[in-house]
C-alpha cells in the first residue's frame, strides 16, 4: 500500500476532491459524499485532514472498507508527514472531567438509575442526547416505565424462602437471572470500549448479551472478547441488500450465536427530536460549508444518520428466507399486537420481543409490559402457555428486579435490559456493568423472599394484581385561577431564630 | 373626491365631532361611536388624527366604507398637510425586534410546537391573547390536546412500506395530506402579510386553505393570492344581516370557493379572559377618556369587539336557505353531539365539523376527537360509514401527523389545524408556513411506516385503542401536609468539587 | 346609667377582677372568663381597657348584654376620663393600606376567581385565614371546586338563542338568576359594613341572601337595609336554649323573612387549621398571662371560638317542634346521603341543600354536586321530579355560571354561592357585590347561548355528561429517581443574544 | 471482674486484635468483626477506645453480652485511667440545638404531621433516614397515605351526638380509643429515653403500646416502666435460634404481655436506600480502614445491620411450634392477601395485622387499607364478621382519627399507629406522645359527631364510600412542548406600587 503525504491528502480539501484520513488510510470519498447517511457536510468539515475522531464512534471500523470501493483506498498516510495536532481542551472538556473524576465511589451505586444520573452528567451532549432520547413527544418512553408502576404485588408470606433461586434458561441457553442484555448501539459515544464492556462483564457473571446490529466495536471484536461458551444473541437491522445480511447472519452463526432477534419495529428510525436537535447545535460550531447546498439530512440527527440501509419493505414474506439461511432460533423483536403475535408464531419463529424499540419509534405506542397479558392470552389459543416451543421477552423501562418479576408473573419467557447496562458502562466502564448486574442479583434475592417465591417457576400470576395496567394516566389541566388564590396547608411554625 | 388638510381633521378630535383618518381617507365617525363593536373609547384615542396603524390588523380593507354611510366619507387627506409622525420606538418594540433577529434558524423548526414557541416570543402582547386565549377556565383548549394523548397506537409490523402515500381527498378536492388548513380570524396581527401566508404556502404544496369571515385581509385578496386551481374552503359566521351573507356567500362561489363551512357554535364569542385582559391594559395606556363615560365595552378584548354583527338567532330552520343562496358543498362547524349530528345529516348538508372551536367558546365542552366515536356510531345509523355523501371533520389541538392518523382510523374524513399554522406564519412568514406543511409530511411518512398503514385507506379502527379516550383526568387535590415532611428520593451525589 | 372613669375601670385588670370597656360601656366579666368561647385569654388581654376594636367583627352588637346578667353591666364610661389612644400603625396595616390602594380597577373583575385574588391581598391575615380555610386536610374544600370540572357540557347548536332568560323562581321567590347568597359568617372581619354590603347589592339586583346567625351585623340591622319586598332567608345554628332559637326564628318571621335553613351538618365545628394556627400566632403576640393557666381553648381558632353555642343533640325529632313555631318553609342545610334525604322528605320539611359546610366540617366528604345524582335518584322513588313541594339546592365551590347550569341540568332547583360573594365584598364592598352579580349576568347569557338553553326550564339532563363526575383522582407517587434523570423535552433556542 | 488500663485497651487498636470499651467495660471483639451485622468497618472505627456512644442507640444494652462469649468479657476499664474527651460539637450538632430551641410550642402542635416536620427538623440526619425511608422506590410508603384519601365519608345528620364515646376493646384489653401504638425500631435513635417515652404516655392515657423486638431499651426496662396492669403487646421477629426466640416470648408472657405480634413480612429486610445511602455519607466521615479490605455489608445502612438474625426460613410449619410456647393470642403481622388470610385463620391463630412493614419491605405492595376489603370477604367465608376469636388489624399511613374510623368502618378490629407516635417523642419526649394521643381524642370526638356514629359499634360500612379505594393513580407524563408554550391564565393585577 502506497504512502501518502498528510500534504498531498490536505490539497483534496473540497467538494470537487475530498479525501479523509481514517485510522491512518487515506480515503477518496469524493464520489460518496451524497451517499453519507450522516450528509455530506460532516464529512466536509474534515476534508483533507484527519476524521479518526468523528469516525469512531459512530461507526464500525470497517465500515468504510466495506462501503467504498477498493479503487478509493488512495493509501496509508506518511506518517512522517503528519503533523501532531494539539487537541483544544474546551470549556466542557473541562467540567466533563471534573465530574469524571467526582464520580461517587462505584458501590454507593445502589439501584440502576444511579448510573443513569453519573451518566447523564458525565457523557458529552452529544451521547447523552442520542442515547435518551425517545420518540416524538416522549409519551412512550416514560410509558414504559410507568406501566410497571401500575403493576402491585399480591406477596405470599411465611413459606421457607431461607433459599431463593433466579436463574433461568433463555432460549435453551442458561442465564444467572431471567434478563439478558439488549442490544442498543454505539457504545463508543459512551465509554472508549463500547460494547465490550458489556461482553466482558457478562461472560464473568452468567448473562446473556445481545450484540447490537449498529455497534461501534465490530462483531467480531465483541465475540473475541467473550469467554468460551459464553451465549450471545445478534440483533439484526435488514439491509437493503440482503446478501450483506445473508452474510451477516451467517458468520454470527458460524462464530456460536445462540438467537437471532430480527428487529421489525424500525422500516424507518423514530424522530428522536432531541437528537436531531443536537446535530443542529453541532452544525452550528462546525467550519462553513458552501451556501447554497441543499442537504435534507442535515439535522436529522444520529439516529436518522446511520440507518438508511435498514429495508422498509421487509415483511413477513422474508419470513421463509431467514428460515432458509440459519438454524439459530429466530426472534422477531417489536412486534406489539395480538395479531401480529399469532401470525409471528404461524409464520414458525421462536419468539417475539414486545418491545417498542425503547420508546425510540411510534410514539404512543403501549409498552411492552402492558401487551403482554392480550398476547399471552392470544397465544393459548395456540396451545397451553409457557410454550416451549415460543418464547415471549419483554422489554422497555426496567430499572427494578421487581419489575422482571412482573413481566414473568405475566408469562414472559424473560426480560431484555438496554439502556440500564449501557449506562453503568458510560459511566464506569465494564466495572460499572458488573455492579449493575450485582444490584439486580440483590434485587432479585430480596424481591423473591419478599413475595414467597423461591424459583423462577414459583413466580405465578396470582402474584400481582395487574388490573390497573391499562389505566394509563392522561394529562390533565391545572386549575390556574383556583391555584392562585388557594393557600397551601403548613405544618406549625417554628420560632424565630436568628 | 375632496382634499382636507390634516390640520382640519385635528379640529374633530372629540365625541361631539370626531373624524379620523384611515387609508389616507377622512371619516366622520361621530355618529358611529356608540355603534362601534370595539367600544368608543379606542376610537376617540385617536380622534382628529391617523388611525390607520391601530385599524388595520383587526379590520378587513373595506369594513369602513361599508359600515359607515357615503355622506361620512369626508374626502382624502391632503398629503401635503400631513406631519409625518416619527413611530417612537418602545421598550417592548426593541424587544420584540431583537427577538425576531435571534429567531432559530428556520430549518431548527422541528415540530408545530417550536412555531408556537417563537410565535411566543415574537407576537406583539395583545396578538398573543388574542390568538392564544381559550374560553374561561381554559379546561377545553388544553383538554383539545389532552385527547389525542389518551389513544395509543396499536402498530402492525412486517408490512412492506416501502412505498407509503398519505395524500387523500377532501369533498372531492385533492389534497397532499388528510388535512386541511382552518380558518383563524386577524392574520394580519401576527404578520403583515397576515393569511396570504397561507395561501401562498397551501398553493405551493396541495393544501386547503378554509379562509375565515373574519381574514385581516379581503376575501379577495386572498383568492387573488392563490394559484389557478387552487381549491379553497370558506368559514361563514353568519350575519345578522342575511342580504350580506347573501352576498358574500354568492361571491365566493362564484371566485370558485369549494365548500362553505358553517360556524354553528357561535352565537355569542366565548369569554377569553386573556384577551379581555390585554384590552385592559391596553386601555390603562391610552390618552385620557372624559371620566363618567360608560363605555359597557371597554374590556371585552378584541373577541368580542369583533363579533357583535354574529346573528344569535340562526337555527335549523335557516339551512334551507342556505341550501336555496348556494350549490357549495355546506358545512356545520361546530357540532358536538350524536343528536345534531343527525339533524345536521337530515337537513341534507354534506357535513360536519367536530370543533369546540379552539377551545375559545364553551369551557368544559368535550374534544372534537371525544365526540367522534359516538357520532360515528350514531351516523352509522343512517347507513355505512364511509359516507360519500357525508363528512366528518375534526380540529383542535392537532400537533402531529399521529395525531390526525388517529382521527382518521376513529372515522373522521380529514382533520383541520388552525393555530398550528397561524402561528408558523407569525413566526416565519409564508416560509413557515412551508416549514411546517413539509415537517407534518415527514411524520405522515414516518408515522404511517410505523403503524403499517400504505395509504389512508388503510388507517383503520383496529390501528387505534381509544379504550382510554373517555378517561378525563380530574384535578387531584396535593396533599400538602404530607408532602412538607415527605423527603425525595435522590440519586447518588457526586464529591465535592471546587 | 351610672358613669365610671377610665381610671376605675384600669383598676380590674386581672383574674380576679376584671372589667372591660365594649361601645363605651363597662362591663364586669370576671365570672364569665371561664365560660367565654374564645377563652379567657383574649379578654384578659383587654382587662381594664376598651375592648371594642377587638370584639366588633367577632360578635353582633347585642352579645354582651344578652349574655352577661344585667347586674354585671357596671355603667358607661365617662367620656371625660378616657385617653384617646392613637392606634399604633403598624408595617402589615401599612402594607394592606397600600394594596388597597394598588386594587385593580374594579372593571377590571373579569370573574368570581378575580375577587378572591384581591381578598387575599388585601384582608388581614386572621381574616383571610377564618373565611378560607377548609377542614383537615383540605380535601373537601378542593374536591367541591374540583367536582365542576368533571362534568361536561353536550351543548345543542343551531337553536335561535336571540333570547335567553336566566331569571327564576326560587322557594316561590323571584330571582334574577337560578342563584342564592348563601350564609358566611363574621362579614365585618373583612369590611366595616359586614353583610350590609350584600343585602344592599342582593336588593338592587333581585338576588335573595340567605342571612347567616353568626353574622357580624344584628339580624335587624341586614333586615332594615333591605328594601321593602325583598326577599330574604335565614341560616339557623340550633341554640342548646331552645327558647332562643324560637325567639329568633319567630322574630325573622315576622320580619318578613321567607325560609328557614337550619344548618345540620355541624353539632361540632370543623377543625379548619389554618384557622387555628392563626389563633396561635395572635395569641403569642399578647400581653403575658399568668402561666400555669390551663385555657384549652387557646387555639382552636375563631370558628370554634365563636360556635360554643351550637347543640350537638339537634335530631329528627326536634323537626316536628320546629314545624310549630314557623310557618316558613324549613331546609336542611347539610344533608349528604340518599338515606338523610329520605328521611328529610319523609319529615316534611320542604327541602334540603347539598352541601359541606364550604368543605369546613368532614373532612373527605363528597362535594353537594357529586351528591347530587344519587339523591335526585332517591327522591324520585317518591314521585316525578322536579318536585313542587321539595327543593334541592348545591352549595361549594360554585365559581361561574356555567357551574350552576351543571348543577340544574343534574337536577338542582337551584344553587347557593357563599365565598365568591364575600370575597366580592371584602374586596369592593357594595360594588364588589353588584359587580359580581354583574358577572354571573354575563356569564349566564353566554353559557346559556352556547349550550341552547333559553331558560331554565331548557336545562336538562342530557345537556351535561357527568360519566366522570365520581372519577375523583387520588394522590400519586412522583417517580422521584426516574425524574431525577429525564430530561424534558425542550422547543427549538433561539440564538444567543446579549 | 478484673480492671483493665485504657491504655491497655488502646494496644488492642487494629483488626488482629481489636478491644473497645461499652459502658465501662472492656470486649474483645476480634473475632467477632466479622459477624458483626453491621460490618467491621465501624467496629474497628472504634478500636481501643470508647464504643458506647454508637454503640446505644443501635443496641439494647445486653446486646453485646448476649452476644459475646464469656472469655472475651476482658474486664472493667480502670476509671482512673481513662482520658475524658471533650466531645467535638460539630455545625450539625449547633444546627440542631439551635432548632431544637426553636422548636414550635406544644399547644401548637394541631396534628399528626406536626411532629413529624418538627422531627425531621431536629433529628440527627442518620436517626431521619433510618426512621423516615421506604423500601425501593417508595411507591408503597407514600401509597399507604394516599390510600386513606380514596375513601371517603357518607356522613349521617341529625342523630343525637351530645355524647359520643371512641373508647374500644382490642384483643379483650380497653383501650381509651381504637388504635394501638405500633413498634418501630431503635427509639434512641431519636430521643435519648427512647421507647420509655410511649410506654410512660401510653400508661398515662390508656392506650396500648406494641413493644419493638429491635428496641433500644431493653425489654424489661420496657416493661418495668409501665403502670401496674398497663397493657402491652410484643412484636416479634423471629430468630434462626429458636431458644433464643422462645426464652423471649416465654419472658414476655411472664412479664403480663397481653398479645404476640409476630412479623411475617420480613424474611429479609427491605432495600431502604435512603437509609443505605445515610450509612454511605458515613462511612466516608470515618478513620482510614486498611484499603482491600471486602466488606460486602459496608453500606447497607441500619436496618439490614441489625436485622440479620432474623429467620428466613420461618413458615406455616412454625406456627404449631409457637401455640406450644405461648398461651398469649398469636397475631401475623404483615399478612396481604386473602389466600393468606385464611391459611392464618386455619393456622389458629387470633389475628392478622394487613400491613406493609410502613412501606419499608416490598415495594408496590399494596395499603393494609386496599387490601381490607377483599380480606374481610374471604373471612367472611368462615362466619358472621367481626369474629370475636379473630382479629384484623391494618397499620400503615394513619395520620389522623378519620383514617381510623375509615378502616373501622371497612371491617378493621382496630388500627396501628408507628411513626406518628415516633416523631412524636423525637420533637417532644413523652409529652410529644401525650399531645398526640391528645389530639387524636379531639378528633375522634369531632369526626364521630360529624358522620354521626355515637360509640364504635356504631361505625358501620354504610358510612364510607371505598368505590375509589383501588383506583390507585399511575404515573402521568408531562406534555413539556406543549407546556412550554401555554401561558397559564392570571386573576387581575394590583396596579404599580414602588
């Protein structure tokens, strides 16, 4: 491979001749621009130079080998040539690392909202932004929280809860908890080892990762890390081209994936407006790019950004075909309707998610927790219920190992948690999912005692009362007038002091 | 017509004898001070001198010389003789102006709610009152928005939408969306070009524009804006004057006016305390009033100042007129029980509109989108729904494309927005406009994706559960004493830091 | 009558004697210290000196002498003797005088909520504290505001509402409106002409006031204010001296007065607390007292104060006596449950209220209107309703017109409004009054226009939805974590400006 | 017993060999760090000095001797050569002197709150985490009192209530009213004669203290202030060494008990995060421990410190185990469901007590109070209700009379009362207990009047509505873009005044 001067890369600095150094290769990628699914300005923005730091968190590393032809590898940068860059430390910089280093010590983390509020305060804008943020008016992304909130416990006393056991078979494969680890996507915005993190702290304490189509580690990172015989599951986006996800599929099986979740909520990604407006905030600090250029996707955010290869047109006509190229038991995740429950199981996959993509998708869409009870009753006109052949996961909200043992009171086969472990990752690292996973297991514990039952079998629905799950609350007007006259109750007063 | 020096107006410039000029043209309102629906006093603020900036916005062009006799028509202003008055600029003015100078980028707009939001900022105080106030308590206009958030989505998955269309036809009109832009009176408050905005916009991008009675511009004005072929709605308060609206109806469609809305729901305007507050203040800052005067309608806001020519008196028995003056389509506007309903479809009118009017006339009255499902099922009576020859339209408090996606799968014919769009162009002009029309575009396309819906035909009752639609959510009194000792949970606290 | 000085008067200052000056006589309250309603403590204050300031808004001119034996009334002071004591103007006096004269011009009142407003501002703290504070918690208090809002209009269109006419006919008296005064006591603690106020602006509008035992002018002085023919009713507190009450009852008859309300829903005041933690903030600021003193009366507040007199052993059997001492029609005021209403129409009284004492007494009692419904259901297991021969009327937190017509369409034969009257006049006095009569004029003409009743009789059933009407809501858990870390959604920024 | 030299002591200051004084006497607690169930960490704080100062609030004072074998019972500390150390007042230490000066007179104490805002105010802030904290998400602590206010009163008029009588037979021992103190933990947490305080009060005015397991008196320290024949209850948490268990109940029933209330809701101590985070903020204040040192107890917080004695494994199997040790009535103390209810009442035993452990053990369990009814109508399977051989009890939320009189009408035998009377003696002592038991006589007195039941039997379910009572309220999401625009309305404005 020929060697590049940093000089000769930074006189292709322009619409008509953009080159970019990533990870040391010199790139063409003039004929691409248009063809960015994040535009064609960022890339601009680091035309003629090096974008290593922009690149890596968004995408996969070899991302741009795959997508640009072989005739556009111009070469690898003369690394002589290259002219260290100081990076500007700025003002936020600066307060993300203050707080980095003020961090409580990590085991006065004691449930999993601890690590949401470290990260929400550690992560750049930028992350947090993309990782929070729900769909439209984010009525759906609190929903799914809330629905656990309406679920109650009907707890049984004094049976011999002296032992207590959670572990649980997902999917034939053994798990130290009825949760595996759902797959949410660049987990490099978060913390500089993405999804490894998870993988690592996973294989050490029995859990089930799910390995996210959109990761910013590739997937063959992510299995290397694991341990032998470690059980993972594969998310799937379907491209477009469907050789590439042929290819795809295929190698994870290859590599000893146990499931395949094919996501089914998404033919296009959600508006995520606070993500979308964070790229406007970006684009704002960036370099000027020529007037006049017309570019739609400009602030559409991340999310939009990296994933216009997903198909829209996929259906359950693909069905056929996905049972034609592997053997792993096929989950379809997103689905949300009785209906489409049956026809999942008609159609002769292994499962489904109820899931509403974290709140990312439709919004007002139900959670997952409160389709279950419709969908479980739809499928026993299937066949007696728990199905060993049919699995149901729940997912969306869950901060709590009481509300796992909700939904499995319910009849789901187990409980997928995203954001609750990413965020222990952001912030601190595969410790931080460590310490989440040892929370829940003290959850866990104390919540079976609580309720009197001793294995995961033993949690039955006559263990909660559910007969307020659809009584989501709606919004309602405050009496202004009355309000303002209206003088609050006080408690007694205390003396002056001085 | 005669010239009259400026100087000879001045000399009128009290009750007993008050001239005013608008237009340039010279007036002898004395006789009509006591007539004028806004009350005598604001007009004598400007006795003897130009009134034509404070006339403007809340005038239609030709309401002066139609309402006041030709024999008052004192002649044009001698332009020679004019001061030219230097506008002292105010406090409030700069403002406003730097406001409008710091406005987000236009292209930042990413939901109806950010119009609003700037519109906000940027509106002159009593515009804003005026556009934004809602009958007494304010329980209906905030209840219009409440409703859409208490019907959930019931998506279906694995549908190819690849291709998604959400163009649809309104009384036989073409339209690029199920929407229709509605009728809001005094355009010209929030913009000078005041509701052309619309037209211009509505013309550009296959949207119907319903121009209200009450436009700051003419009525042909505005039908001159529009391009040849653009269809366009009219809103008819109906005078108590019946050879006017005999006229004005006649004319419309002759200039090729499609439909003719009726407003039902108005007999008298709804108490709109914001607004009538903003009249008082205003008064508070006007020149000195001879005390004593009794003025009845001092403070009853611009609402009602310009209503008072509505006639109280039309019933059921006017509709054959209506029938007899036109061959439009008719229909009601402002219908909210399955009762009217039916007399409305055996009057032999082609529709309805389900509207409480924005919220600004009767308080505690149900959403549109509330009353929807029992009219339906009530029509049904009458045969099978879809009617071709029925309509059933809904407005208030529409905000998003998923919002009209759930009128539309609850029965309605297509949904209007009023202040989504009246606040676009207060904002950002016709190009808000635009903005805004391209923003619900895009959530069509999304939303429709999401739910499994290719084309409106294909937005059905079984996509929606509106089990919830019902569940008004009351007021709740705090329970203060309780929450003075009650102490937060709170999240991990991070060190100290300097 | 002998004439004592001020000086001989100074001399029985304490326990063991004490004399107090009241309208510029001398009393000897030694003995009745014990049996004072409002403790000994108060008047010890006042040993010695003149107590008149003190003791004119918390009891009727005639209390002392009817109370105190006649051989303790020592004589009146002698003129000559008396040190005029310049009142000390202190900072709260300043700062009330100050919003006094900072009150909204009185046009400016746009509804009852308004006058509420400027009392709260303008009252001294003790009396803003008795009139506004609720019993317990306050729940009630609220609940009866609340209760309105969730019940809705379904409002008729196109009926010719040229002329509405709102006025009726209550207990065979004419009234410009389907509204009573109803009975607040102690008027004076927030304007020197007390109820005065009411009875003058009740007779100059056809309005009827209910006049209340405890109010702070004489029965006779309210009953000489009104004008010849107006008709006036009477609230009762039952005495634990029979003899009393019959003297009064028989004494408002001959006066012309034209129903009796005896007030049964209060053998024991309320614990209204607001009330009597500003008893306890007065009473610290007093002279010392001899401690040691055991006075448990010291901070129950003025309601408890003033209510010594009130049987607790009033029963349906004395009803039979008080058919024998009047002919006036008699009312329950206070009944609550189907059962009472039985048993009241049974007893052949000819009528009942609905009410909660204003939300002072049961604390989580049901609001008059909630009440309403199951009772109206009840009666008319004893024939047809309305009932010529029975009334039903609703008090609490009655703000707007369109409250009443909610109250009639459910069946009320009309509706009493307590603070949104005494507000008026603590605020404006006599025109406080009529300009709240005013409002409520306004307001029933529109809401009767927009609902297409044009008289009461037009007022039905099916013009309201009150589905929800027992849909109180309950207190809910914050989900305080959760909160700790969303971020809410925010509208486009605009840009930065200096 | 041997006198050892405080400087003897001192040698022994490290985890090889760890001495501390307690009440003059000198421990080797070596081996014992490890078991300690509040971890080593804060034993070895106090290596070779003077323990009893963390040590008493936390312990009964036998508890180390009980504990210890005899040879580590080292000897007495020589007085002569013990150093007095002048405490260290810290800014807290004056914070709360300074508050506790400023305390609130008694007599102005109106309510249960009262004390509980005083308490808050003058505790130490480790005594108000441990007392005041919930389990998990402390949805069910705050739905034990938002349970009460879902049921509401049907008050009955007009019966004779000049007498009225709340005094009460509960579990055959009269009681001045239907409610029982409740016990609650580590009383000297918060006052230095802890527990007395209720028990001296409780003699005084007739009514019925529950002593705690986990007192910081000692039980017979309990007992022995007690009047003669005053009547006690024993809660109990049952130990994994039943002698220990059974010396202890015998020694109760010895000692004139009236009734064993044993806990069965408490398997494992509830996660009360405030309380673990308390123990956090601690730790950090603490004497370097050598670092790696693995002390999984570390921030556990009070509760689950002293709670690790108690049994797990307890079950139905024991409870014929206990009627063999006792002859006193068996109570089940934290009994939810109906299934259960009735094993207990199969089981034997005299009663159950419908409680949640006040909201500290599982969280979204639901209120003794919602879970009553359906309890009752299970019980009501087995004969007539009340059963006078078996007894429901409902704890949890209770602030005031009314919510006692609302279980009783729902079928409770009586009610417990734990934190009101706790705060109580923090804010106050023992006169803090007797205002409260004070002000629960006066508003038993009050409310009885006002639903019209002259002694309990007379309460009856007819006079409250619990229609409401599961209707508990769910999470609502905000509608932030929305209410980022809406201006609330306003009542008029004062004019300008400087």
């Amino acid at each position: 491979m020929s060697l590049v001067s940093a000089q000769a890369v930074a006189a292709h600095n322009n619409r008509e001749s953009c080159w970019i150094i990533v990870h040391n290769k010199v790139y063409d990628v003039t004929d691409f621009l248009d063809e960015h699914p994040g535009g064609s300005k960022i890339i601009l923005k680091y035309a003629g130079v090096d974008a290593t730091e922009a690149y890596e968190p968004i995408h996969p590393p070899d991302a741009i080998t795959t997508n640009l032809p072989i005739e556009k590898h111009i070469g690898a940068v003369d690394p002589n040539t290259v002219v260290k860059v100081v990076k500007q430390v700025t003002e936020e910089d600066r307060r993300r690392q203050a707080m980095l280093d003020a961090r409580p010590p990590i085991d006065e983390m004691l449930n999993l909202h601890d690590f949401e509020a470290v990260a929400k305060t550690v992560l750049p804008a930028k992350a947090w932004a993309y990782y929070s943020s729900g769909g439209e008016d984010e009525i759906t992304i609190r929903e799914n929280r809330a629905a656990f909130q309406r679920v109650w416990f009907r707890p049984r006393v004094l049976r011999d809860v002296s032992t207590v056991d959670w572990s649980h078979i997902i999917l034939g494969q053994k798990s130290s908890m009825p949760v595996y680890i759902s797959a949410t996507a660049l987990g490099k915005l978060g913390h500089p080892d993405g999804e490894l993190n998870v993988t690592r702290a996973a294989g050490k304490h029995g859990v089930i990762q799910m390995i996210p189509t959109l990761a910013s580690c590739s997937f063959d990172e992510i299995v290397d890390a694991a341990q032998p015989g470690q059980p993972l599951f594969l998310q799937l986006y379907v491209n477009r081209d469907r050789e590439i996800t042929k290819k795809y599929v295929q190698h994870a099986e290859k590599r000893g994936v146990k499931a395949l979740f094919i996501t089914v909520d998404a033919p296009q990604l959600g508006r995520r407006e606070k993500d979308m407006r964070m790229k406007a905030v970006d684009d704002n600090g960036t370099a000027k790019v020529q007037d006049g250029q017309q570019d739609v996707k400009k602030n559409e955010g991340i999310s939009r950004a990296i994933s216009s290869f997903i198909d829209p047109s996929l259906s359950w006509k693909d069905m056929a075909w996905f049972r034609s190229i592997t053997n792993m038991p096929i989950i379809l995740k997103g689905v949300a309707t009785p209906e489409d429950a049956l026809l999942a199981y008609d159609a002769g996959v292994q499962g489904i998610v109820l899931s509403n993509h974290g709140g990312r998708q439709l919004d007002t869409s139900f959670s997952g927790l409160e389709n279950l009870p419709p969908i479980i009753a739809a499928l026993k006109t299937r066949g007696p219920w728990p199905n060993p052949n049919f699995s149901v996961f729940v997912d969306g909200g869950v901060r709590r190992a009481s509300d796992v043992l909700k939904a499995l009171a319910l009849g789901a086969s187990a409980v997928g948690i995203g954001r609750g472990f990413l965020y222990s990752f952001c912030a601190y690292g595969q410790e931080g999912v460590e310490r989440a996973i040892q929370i829940l297991h003290d959850e866990f514990q104390m919540n079976m005692r609580l309720i009197g039952a001793r294995n995961t079998n033993e949690i039955v629905p006559e263990m909660v009362d559910a007969s307020a799950l659809s009584s989501r609350v709606g919004l309602s007007p405050p009496d202004n007038l009355y309000n303002n006259t209206y003088q609050p109750l006080s408690t007694a007063q205390f003396k002056n002091k001085l």
